[in-house]
C-alpha cells in the first residue's frame, strides 16, 4: 500500500534527508533496532532502512538516509505529499534492551540517526546513556540535538577539528572505558569500518559490542541469502538473525567485500539514472 510522506527535512542538502511517514500498522509494532524495505517504482529494487523514531499516537515512523545509488537518488527525488509505493516493516529482530546501568551509544555518519533510537530505547527503560557520535565535519553531523534532549552524556568528534574532539570516536570510547569501568554494553552503527574499529577498541576492555550490520539486501524476510554474514564461524542472514550482532564475533572483512560485490553494476545503474533526470 503507497506510504504518505507527511515530512521532508534535509539534513546535509542533496546527501542525506529525514522522512516522516504516515505508517501507523507500522509505528504501532516498532522497537530500536527494526528496520522496513522501501520500494519506489513497481519494477525497482527493495532497499533496507532503518527505524530512527516511531510515534505510535500519530501512526508515524521517522526514516533517514544517505544518497549512494539509485534507490536512494530515486527517493531523494519524492517530497512531502507524495507517497513511497510500498514500505514493509518492522523487519528484523529489535534490539535487546534491559536495565543494566552504562550503556555507550556509538553512532558514525547516517548511523547515528538509527543509533539514536537505540540509545532513545536503553534511556527509556532506565540506563545511563553516554552517546558518541562522529563525522568527518561539524556540517556532517547528526541528531545531535535529538541525542542531547536525552542522553546522559554526548560526546563529539570530527576528523578535522572543526567541532569537538579532532579525531575518530574510538578515541573517545578508549578514553571513557579506561574512566568507567562500569559501562556493561558498547552499541554501534555507522560505516563497517567504524563498527570494525570499535568492535577492536572494546575488545581489551572485555565490554559487550553488539553492531548493527548493513549488508546488501534483496528480500529482508530470509528467503534470498543475500545479506549473508558470517558471525563467530556460522553463517547468519542480517535479515532475519540480527541485524545486531556480537561485534566481536563478525567477520568484517567479509562484509567489507560482499558490500562492493556490485559496485561497478551500480555505478552504471546510478549514472544511467542521472542522466535520464539530468542531474
Ligand atoms: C538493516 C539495514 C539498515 C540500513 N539502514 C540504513 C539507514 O537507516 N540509512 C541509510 O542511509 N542506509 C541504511 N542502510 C544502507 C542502505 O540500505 C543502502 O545504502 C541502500 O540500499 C543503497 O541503495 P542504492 O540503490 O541507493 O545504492 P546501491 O547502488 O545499491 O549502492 C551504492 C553504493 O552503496 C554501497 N551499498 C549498497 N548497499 C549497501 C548497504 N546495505 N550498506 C552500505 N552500503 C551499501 C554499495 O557498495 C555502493 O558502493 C541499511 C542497510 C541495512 C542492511
Ligand atoms: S535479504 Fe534475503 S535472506 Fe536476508
């Protein structure tokens, strides 16, 4: 069924964008850590995104995305008032969230919108949400005034100084377990090689790191195999096992070289969608 697009805010104009949409079945089942499938034209691919917020009394789900190929151009192209042809959803398994005490909320990129609602989750229930959030600039930046309305603690950084600390967020994860040495669980999501650096900057410190991976995906319901993962030796389909797993167990080299698998096939998709909308 079309899903109304009752929102648009860009967030990095032409880059990245914030949606509301009008999903009430949705909004009603939704935990951190679901995601829906997207399609835009009868003939188009299915692509996975996020839940960043829900808000069940109005019937909305918040999604955010980051311009890439051309499922993401093709959406980028719909306004508030139009609709997405058909969003399936909550997919996936939500995250595991119970009071513990620390949490630490890592997010990087478009990942912290997803983060955010994780984070959101752990702050609900009753845990001290320290977040970290990353970019390569201060304009990249995301959510951050949604994290600081809630979160115990936000710390900054960019790659090129320009706000917070210079640096990576694993600098500022490293810094705050060697401080706290109560944090039960590190959270994350952003770009593989994010997830991968704190998966190894939480490993000396034995502290839980569940990730959230983003592999490609065809179906989102575990019939294709096409988001197959291997985790701790097993394979595991991101689908329908996560899409959270133990960071420590994934094999992110795999992913890394199953996500560019199609890169050249997509270029040519993306440039061909370009030139027939002349941009
Ligand atoms: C469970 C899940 C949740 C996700 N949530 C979000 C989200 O909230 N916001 C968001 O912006 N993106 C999210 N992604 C990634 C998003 O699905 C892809 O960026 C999108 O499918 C790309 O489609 P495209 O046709 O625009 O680009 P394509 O033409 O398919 O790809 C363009 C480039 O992006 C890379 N790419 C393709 N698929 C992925 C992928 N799954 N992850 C990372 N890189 C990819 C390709 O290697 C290529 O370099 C999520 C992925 C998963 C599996
Ligand atoms: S996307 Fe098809 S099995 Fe996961």
């Amino acid at each position: 069924m079309p899903t109304p697009i009752l929102e648009k805010t860009p967030l990095i104009p032409g880059k990245t964008s914030k949606l509301v949409l009008q999903a009430p079945e949705i909004a009603r089942h939704a935990h951190p850590g679901h995601f829906v499938m997207l399609r835009m034209r009868p003939t188009g691919e299915r692509i996975p995104l996020t839940i960043a917020d829900t808000d069940a009394e109005k019937g909305t789900i918040t999604i955010v995305y980051l311009v890439l190929g051309k499922s993401t151009a093709e959406l980028e192209c719909l306004n508030a008032g139009d609709s997405i042809l058909d969003v399936c959803g909550p997919l996936g398994h939500p995250t595991h969230i119970e009071k513990r005490g620390t949490v630490i909320c890592v997010g990087g990129g478009t990942g912290i919108a997803a983060m955010h609602h994780i984070a959101k989750g752990h702050k609900r229930i009753g845990n001290k949400v320290v977040g970290v959030i990353g970019a390569r600039s201060k304009d990249l930046l995301l959510f951050e005034d949604e994290l600081r309305s809630f979160a115990d603690e936000l710390l900054i950084s960019t790659d090129d100084g320009s706000y917070g600390h210079k640096g990576l967020v694993t600098d500022l994860l490293r810094d705050r377990l060697e401080k706290d040495k109560d944090v039960f669980e590190v959270v994350a999501v952003g770009p593989v090689p994010m997830m991968a650096a704190v998966a190894d900057t939480t490993r000396p410190f034995n502290v839980k790191t569940t990730v959230s991976l983003n592999p490609i995906m065809v179906d989102g319901i575990g019939m294709c195999g096409a988001c197959r993962v291997t985790v701790g030796g097993k394979t595991r389909f991101a689908c329908v096992d996560g899409p959270e797993f133990d960071g420590h167990a994934v094999d992110f080299a795999e992913l890394r070289r199953r996500l560019g698998a199609f890169r050249e096939q997509e270029k040519i998709s993306l440039d061909t969608f370009r030139s027939a909308h002349g941009n």
